[in-house]
C-alpha cells in the first residue's frame, strides 16, 4: 500500500458544490426520510472517524445515543482541519460541514482509502439535522462551532485547552425532515460492530443514555474478519476447527479473506470494499466464486479424488461455506441500484490471484481437511444432481414452470405484474373470506395449508416435493436459486397475512425462511411485504374501531373511559367477515403494511440459523430471552 503524507491541513480540502439542495431533496441524498435514512446519518459521520483509522491515526470511536435524542460521535483521530481556506473566507471546519463534496477524500492529499467518499458527507448530516455542534482538539485547542439547519452561528472559535487530538461531532436530526427521531440502539450496534470485525484492532464503543442504567458495549476485535467468520458460525456445526485466513497487499489496494466451511446446505458470503457491505456483490465476490471452484477442482483432479472429467460447480463448492473478503481499495467504483455492486475491474483478477494462492497453499498443506472438503463437494453435486431431477420430473407434471397455475389460487384480472400483489394466507377459513374481501382486479389470494416445510433442514430435492411450496413457486413465476428470473414474478408485492398468534408467527417465519434461502432478491428488491392484521374491535352501536396493539387500545380507553364498549379479541383471521379483512388488512387505503428488508442480513442468517436450525436449546433461549414477545403474540 502507498504511504499517505502526514500531513492533513486546510490545502487538502477541495470545493464541489453547494449545500442547498439537500433540504430540499433530501431522499436524493440520504435515499430517504424514513428510520433508515436516520440512520443513515450516523453512519455518514461514523465513516469519517473510521476514514481517520484506516489512514493510521485513530484507534478508538465512542458513538452515544443522549438522552435528549441527539448522537454524539467521538473519535481520537487527527481532528478536521482548523486553518483558513482563502477562496472560502472560512476555517476548513465550517467549509466541509456546509458544502457539499468538500473534503480530503477528492485529491491525493488527505486520505488515499476511504470508504466516505461512497457516501454524501458529513455536510449533509448538517443539512438535515435541527442543530449540530462540531469540537476539535487540535493543536493544543479546543475549536467548537454550532450548526443550525446548516447555518453556522458564528465561525469556529476556541473554547478551551488539550493535550488530545481528535474530532466530536453532536446533532439532533430535523424533525422537519425525518418521519422519525428515534434512533434505534440494536441497528446501531449491528453496523457499528461489524465495523470492529473489518478493521481489526479498532476500538469502537456504542451508548445509549436514554435508558437506565446506561446501555454500553465496547467492540475491539484482535482477530478481525477471522472473528467476524466464528460469529457468524457460531451456532453451525463446522467442518474444520480453524478458520482459513490469508491476506495480499498489492500498490493501490489490499485483499483481506477469512472463510470456514459448515454442515449446512447454504453459503454466507459477505463482500465488502473499504468497510462498505457491498450487498449487490461485484469484482471482488466474482474473483473470489472464481478461484475457490478453479482451486477445489485443481486439487481433486490432482489428488486423484476427482475424474479429469468430472467438473464440480460452483454452487456444489460453495454449500455451507461462510465468507467474508474486505478489499480496501484507493479509488473504488460503486455500481447497482443501490450503489452497492463494486465495479472495479481489476479487483477480480488480484482478488482471484490473492484466493488462489492462499487457498491453494492451505489445501496442500492440510491433506486430511482437503480431502474430507472435496468429498462434502461431490456429495453436494450429487444432491443438486437429484434436485435437478426432481424439478425436471416436477416440471413434466406442470408443477413449477407451466401456465397451468395452482389450483387453490384465486388470481387477479389485472395481467400487469407493476399492479398486483398476491396474499399468502394461512389456512382455508381465511383464504375464503380473502378471496371474497379482496378487490380482484389486482389481488391474488393463496390459501396454504398448515406450516409449510422448514427449508432450513432440508435440501433442495425435498423443498421441491413439498405441495405448499410447489404451489407458491408456480403462483410467483420467477423460479428459485439459479433459475430465478425477476422479469417473470407475477407480482409487484408478495404479502404474508397470517393471524397475530405463535402459530402465525412460526408459519411465517417458515415463509420468509423460503424466501431468504431460495428467493432472495425478493427480499433484496423490496418486493416482501407482511401484512398487519387487526388485534382488537371496539364497538358501541353502529361505531367500530380498530386497534393493532394493546398502546393504541389503551390510548384510546384513556382518551374516552372503557365503560359502553364491546371489545373483541380477533385470534385469527378466519374471525372477521370478508368485509371486515378487506377494511382492515387488504385496502391500500387503511392497512398497514410492513416491507421486509436484508438491511441487516447477517442478524436475519443468524435468526433464521436459531430459530429453523438443528438446535433446540439454542431455539429455546431465544425464546426464553424473548419471552415477552411471545406473550404479547398469545394474549
């Protein structure tokens, strides 16, 4: 890698443009208003503090929640630059808090790797946020400057002495802006300790003073992605003890991949590119598919344990592998819909290299584990081999890819895909008042019968034998894994209407279980919805309310006495008549509708591991640790 300059002054900062149009459009800028766009601004001006570690200079960031809702982040770094910029008639500090694309990350000055520059800057958080007070220790110095809605009150001044360096940055999100101000501390604490696992040694501390006694942990991991590979294993069987690790430092960019392989039938691979969860893949993870199918092959052919004519696929040497590579890189190129796909074109060819030298070597020198891996692999082909079988007999008998649709499935008239959504509803009690509730021009109602098959068990030739699934598939039209193709789902919105119960819960859990491991760009491309039936009905006479929690019904018992009511307690769907359900759940109107996200796709691997796994105990302290969940679903 390069060696940066050590210097980082006001010369480094370079102007692009304005600030004024981030108010106005904010969803341009923060892709949008809701709690993820929140959140979002935490981590523009975390990215910042982990800039300065990635450059050398910080080693600990402390980010709190306080009391009074606003966010404060704290980092021992070499402090934002305090000098004069002449063009601007400003300190550096008050010019990368108000212009857009102002900072040390365009030139070759300030930072040679930085993962901000993905992002909109600290500028933005500014923007956005109803105050915000920027400290720092400098120099000797104590500098402070105050922000409201982006405007300064005065210039930086000194507010006191120090013999630390670093930069704290205080804000309070603008209520004008954002449809909510409440930060959440676990959405923090997910993205902030994978953080700690992708740069090892760094020290990041995470508060939260709204609740007491203080909520507070500490994430430093010696071990880096190695660690971060044993967490995400953590309830898996694995095949090897150790987890393989190798690492490659080239001129502009460094190669960082820790892998361990699992009895499970999925693979886990995450791919980051300086510090960003590169979700929509890219170089790097094509470089990476690459070399371990061309090392695995190359070895069972020269060991013998492989035919020269035999070819395992990439999809059989990948089954239980979890992954995580981080490429760090000096000019990265960020492509995709969400600006998450690494573009780069020479990452796959060093990624490939870096792999193929480093896994190659271990298999060499680990005889006994390569052999046992190459053997899991043809066992894995044979698998898919039957799988393949069983979709081609299933598509002979027009179960999977037919115009003939499923039988039970009451389809919509509307023939644009943009226009329709289907409700999967669980039980035929139900599915009957759907089917007449429902406006039939763009709702499509299918009715499943009892729980569908826990995926999490079993391989791919079982799930295609299952009636419940097969029934789904066909319904979607898209096809799973490798067949799928998002230009033939028959739905805009695939919604799972199950009742308010465990039962429900469990039956849609199995559900998104289905999507997750076999569907997932439908979870990834927002098209996953859950709907939100009612959990009470008040009435007195001709009146009727109704109520989706137990705060909403007691607001509302505050607000007007609870004597005159009648209450009922729905405890399934199959209780309300289709009039009922259609107000309630199913007109675009007046439901409430929850999208289902990947945002944090290692909790949800991890979830799904829990609670469909092989491990009762560990699915019984879940429980245990969620127990007033479950009450709340049980009343």
């Amino acid at each position: 890698m390069e060696e940066v300059k050590h210097s980082y002054n006001e010369t480094d900062i370079q102007v692009l443009e304005g600030l004024d149009p981030v108010r106005k459009r904010p969803g341009m800028y923060i892709g949008s208003t809701d709690a993820r766009g929140l959140h979002h601004l935490v981590t523009e001006v975390v990215d910042n503090s982990i800039d300065e570690a990635l450059a050398g200079y910080c080693n600990h960031i402390i980010v709190e929640i306080l009391s009074d809702g606003a966010v404060r982040v704290t980092d021992n770094g070499r402090g934002i630059p305090v000098g004069i910029i002449e063009k601007e008639g400003k300190s550096a500090v008050e010019v990368v808090l108000t212009k857009l694309h102002a900072g040390g990350k365009f030139g070759n000055g300030g930072y040679k790797i930085s993962g901000g520059l993905h992002g909109v800057g600290v500028s933005c958080v500014n923007a956005l946020s109803e105050w915000l007070i920027a400290e720092v220790r400098q120099g000797g110095k104590v500098y402070q400057i105050r922000f409201n809605r982006g405007i300064a009150e005065r210039p930086l001044h000194v507010i006191g002495d120090t013999d630390t360096t670093g930069t704290t940055i205080t804000f309070y999100p603008d209520s004008e802006i954002f449809e909510t101000l409440e930060f959440n501390y676990d959405t923090m604490k997910s993205r902030l300790r994978e953080l700690a696992y992708l740069n090892k040694g760094l020290t990041i501390e995470i508060a939260d003073e709204r609740v007491q006694p203080e909520r507070r942990e500490v994430f430093c991991y010696e071990g880096g992605i190695v660690s971060f590979v044993e967490s995400l294993n953590k309830n898996k069987e694995t095949i090897f003890d150790k987890v393989i690790y190798f690492d490659a430092a080239y001129v502009d960019s460094e190669i960082e991949v820790a892998m361990q392989y699992n009895d499970s039938y999925t693979d886990t691979i995450l791919a980051f590119a300086n510090n960003i969860n590169t979700e929509e893949g890219g170089t790097h993870l094509e470089g990476f598919k690459a070399a371990i199918s061309k090392v695995i092959n190359d070895y069972g052919k020269k060991s013998g344990i492989l035919k020269e004519a035999d070819k395992l696929s990439g999809e059989d040497v990948r089954e239980g592998l979890t992954a995580v590579i981080s490429v760090k890189l000096a000019e990265p190129q960020f492509e995709g819909q969400t600006k998450t796909k690494l573009g780069n074109s020479s990452m796959r060819n060093a990624v490939m290299k870096s792999v193929t030298e480093g896994f190659g070597t271990y298999l060499e020198e680990n005889p006994r584990e390569a052999k046992e891996l190459i053997l899991k692999t043809i066992t894995a082909q044979r698998a898919r081999e039957a799988a393949r079988a069983a979709r081609e007999t299933a598509r002979r008998k027009s179960a999977l890819e037919s115009t003939t649709l499923p039988g039970k499935l009451a389809d919509c008239t509307d023939k644009d895909p943009k226009a329709c959504e289907i409700y999967l509803v669980e039980g035929d009690s139900a599915g009957g008042s759907a089917k007449q509730g429902r406006d039939r021009r763009f709702q499509a109602i299918l009715p499943l019968r009892g729980k569908i098959l826990n995926v999490e068990k079993a391989r791919l030739h079982k799930v295609l034998e299952n009636e419940e699934i097969k029934a789904m598939i066909t319904a979607f039209g898209c096809g799973i894994n490798a067949d799928y193709d998002e230009s033939k789902l028959r739905y805009d919105r695939i919604i799972c209407m199950t009742d308010a119960d465990v039962d429900g819960s469990h039956i849609r859990i199995l559900m998104l279980t289905f999507f997750f491991r076999f569907m997932r760009p439908l979870i990834e491309n927002g098209h996953v919805y859950i709907a939100q039936p009612p959990l009470y009905k008040l009435s007195r006479g001709k009146q009727e309310w109704y109520f989706y929690d137990d705060v909403a019904l007691d607001k509302f018992y505050e607000e007007n006495g609870r004597k005159g009511f009648d209450l009922q307690r729905y405890k399934g769907l199959g209780e309300m008549n289709p009039e009922q359900l259609w107000e309630t759940t199913m007109d675009p109107k007046s439901r409430t509708l929850l999208r289902v996200s990947m945002e944090d796709a290692i909790s949800a691997d991890e979830m799904f591991t829990v609670l469909m796994g092989e491990q009762p105990e560990l699915r019984r302290a879940f429980i245990e640790e969620n127990a007033k969940l479950v009450e709340d679903l049980d009343v």
